[in-house]
C-alpha cells in the first residue's frame, strides 16, 4: 500500500480532468492526476473529426439554449469559465484558434494533438503530479467526507519485448477528490462509464444514461444504396407517433446502415429517448426547403416544359444528386426513362410531395461505441452547481461528461467540460486550503 496525501486528487484526464488539475494547481494545491490509460487526453484527440471543435462563440444566453433541461446548471460555470478564457489559455500556450461556421472554434493548426499538448504541458509547468495506469476503482469516505481514491491493480506491457509489469493496488488520500471520468461513448479512449459507478457506490442517483449525438439506423435498403451520399441546406424533421416534434436544417449523410451528420446528431437525443419509450420514430427529409410546395410545383412545371422532350431521369439532373435519382423514380413510382412532356399533373403531385417528405423509419440508434458524447448521467440536484461540490460527500466534485448535461454538436459539450472542470478544480482547490 502506498499512502500519500495531497490536496486534489482528479480522477480523469480528459478535457474536464485537465483543467481541473491545472486550476487546482494553479491556486497552490498540490495535485495528483489519475488517468487509467497509457496517456491522458485520448478522446479530445478524436473530437471534431481530429480537428478538436474546442468551444463556440456564440453568446451566453443562445449558447445555452443548446443544452435544453439542465442549461441553468452550467451559468456558474460558464460564468467563471467561458469560450474567451479557453481561447486565451490554449493561445498562451502557443496554440492559437481560427473560428469556423458557425461558431467553431478550432486550433489554427486544424491538430487535436496540439491542444493535447498544450494542456498537458500546462498543468506540468504547473507542478501536478500525473499518474497512468491508474483506474479508480473505490473513492474512500469516512464521516460523509472524502478522504481519498483506491486505485485497482494493473498490468503493464509497454512494449511487447518487455515482461508485464504488474502495478499493486494503491491508495492515495487527499482533502478533495475531482471525478471527471467521462461518460461511456467511444470507450476505447477510456471513458467507460466508471464514474458512474463509483458515483453511485457513494449514494449518488444517475439520470439513465444512452447514447447522445448517435447516428440512426434505418428501415429498408434506400440508406444504404445511398451510402456516402451528403446532402447540403435540407431541412429534417423528427416525427413521433405521426406527429411532427422538432425540425432542424443543415448538412447530413447517408451511410450503409442508415443517417448520420450534423442535422441527425442534434436530433437523435430525442430519437434515442422516444424510441426507449416505444414510440413510432421517422424523420423526413425536405431535399427544398428554401421552396413551399406551389413554388417547387411552378418550378417542376417549368423544368418538364423547358426540356419536354428529355427523359424523367434527365431532368432530375437539375433537381438532385445523381444518386439519388433512381430512388426518386422507385418511390415516386415515375419511369426513369419517361419523356418530361407524358408526366401527368398526379405524378407531378406525387413527385412534388416526395421532394419535400423523404421518410425514413428509424429502428434504433448505433452503439456508445459511435456515440459523440453521453446523456444522462450524475444527477445534477445532487451538485452544487456553484461550486460543482457534492451535495452527498464533503469534498467530491464532478466536472464534464459524468454529469447529466448533455448539448448539441458545434462545441458545445466541450466547453462545458473545460468551464465544469475549472470550477470544480478551483473550488475544490478552495475546499482543500481551508479543510
């Protein structure tokens, strides 16, 4: 066994983990980092396709608006922590950002590594301490305060020359401990759900955690004869039990088991929680938003009499992606090769109809395996959220994925792990001088 005391433990090292170990330091705290994997900052190397899409500009108020139910939980945090101080640390340490559409907020350098880097050369220069190899498997309490972490024994192969080296189970105490494991999406980067269990060993109550910014799986073969097929400027709406509950417009994609890309990943939280409730789920496609239903009939009109002696097929050039032409002639019911002069007004109609209503029946969401982020998770009331303190156990703090805050793609999600886990690490830091 080894005892050492510090004055911050942080369970973690991912975006949350990071600046909570750093601010914790940065205020004189002696800081102990536990990651289980070989390195910290795994999954911040795989957001933004790589590019690590770090935070957004818009301002507060529409900046929270993208985090529905529990927004009111993350003022504090932002507050104290916001997308200005984020670009001011990272620029400072030497990694500047460009703004996309948008909002985004990406490394000029378009690397995740760089930010990797840069964080974690922050929080050494700052004096923490960071352990590998290193999964918590137990946080230890006594009299309703935490006293410290124990770590589960591990093995290590470095290299597959070298025998496996066999680390003991250890036990570090410390005056505040920070869980900020993540949640259980992409859990080959670490983050597999185990600060759920070790905030429920404690007392703690967990909002039922599924998959968030997931791709959805389809009914039928039309996705998959579409595969890899991106559609710009549509609108997509989300129909539930026949009845139309939200609509979102931008890019999406097709792929070999049903949609994904930006437009489906916002709508899926509310795929994914109507589907666990058994209700029908379709979403439906307007290839033309920018038209209402009498402008797009005035144009097909015009297309049909402008090239009327041309085949069906021909004139959808104008209209759609080359692959999606055929789809549009099966589901439409019109002959590819029809002259545009013989389409008769009800096919017209039916043409018409589908260009603004393409259905897809959803079946289910893909795995946590290629989920963005996780919803559900610590409850929030149990949380100060001035403090991001238990309101369970003295000393125990969460930051980042753990919690039940969840945000739609753009940045979001990461600024709040990045604002949580500075104020959990400044506050704990705070806990720890005066305990």
């Amino acid at each position: 066994m080894n005892h050492v005391h510090y004055d911050v433990i942080v369970v973690g090292g991912g975006a949350a983990g990071l600046l909570a170990a750093g601010q914790s330091a940065a205020l004189g705290a002696r800081v102990l980092l536990l990651e289980k994997m070989n390195r910290p900052g795994r999954k911040l190397l795989i957001t933004g396709k790589g590019r690590c899409n770090l935070t957004n500009i818009a301002p507060l108020d529409e900046f929270m608006r993208h985090f529905g139910r529990n927004a009111h939980f993350l003022r504090q945090a932002f507050a104290e922590f916001f997308a200005g101080d984020l670009v001011a640390l990272l620029q400072k340490q030497g990694v500047p950002t460009v703004t996309e559409r948008g909002g985004r907020v990406f490394p000029a350098s378009d690397t995740a590594q760089d930010v990797v880097d840069a964080l974690l050369r922050w929080i050494h220069d700052l004096g923490v301490t960071v352990h590998t190899h290193a999964p918590v498997e137990r946080l230890l309490i006594e009299d309703e305060c935490i006293t410290g972490v124990q770590v589960a024994p591990v093995k290590v192969r470095q290299t597959r020359q070298e025998p496996a080296l066999d680390l003991p189970r250890r036990i570090y105490s410390a005056s505040a401990v920070i869980v900020a494991t993540g949640g259980t999406s992409y859990p080959g980067t670490g983050s597999s759900g185990d600060g759920y269990r070790l905030a429920q060993a404690v007392g703690h109550t967990l909002v039922p955690v599924r998959p968030a910014l997931v791709p959805l799986e389809t009914a039928g073969d039309i996705a998959l004869r579409l595969q890899g097929l991106s559609l710009k400027n549509v609108s997509v709406s989300l129909w539930v039990n026949g009845k139309k509950h939200a609509d979102e417009f931008g890019e999406m994609l097709f792929t070999h088991f049903g949609l994904s890309g930006p437009v489906i990943l916002t709508l899926s939280k509310q795929v994914v929680d109507h589907l666990r409730e058994g209700h029908t789920v379709s979403l439906s496609i307007d290839l033309k938003p920018a038209l209402d239903e009498n402008k797009l009939d005035q144009r097909l009109l015009r297309d049909f009499d402008t090239h009327n002696k041309q085949q069906f097929s021909t004139v959808l050039k104008e209209l759609l992606p080359r692959k999606l032409i055929p789809v549009c002639a099966e589901l439409t019911g019109i002959a590819d090769n029809k002259p545009a002069h013989q389409i008769t007004s009800q096919e017209r109609k039916r043409l018409r109809l589908w260009l603004k209503d393409f259905r897809f029946e959803i079946t289910r969401c893909r795995s946590f395996k290629e989920a963005i982020i996780t919803a559900g998770g610590v409850d929030t009331r149990e949380v100060d959220r001035r403090t991001m303190q238990s309101r369970l156990v003295q000393g125990l703090y969460f930051a980042g994925e753990v919690l039940d805050i969840d945000a739609d793609t753009g940045g979001f999600n990461l600024q709040a792990a990045f604002s949580t886990g500075s104020l959990a690490g400044c506050s704990a830091a705070a806990y720890a001088r005066g305990s």
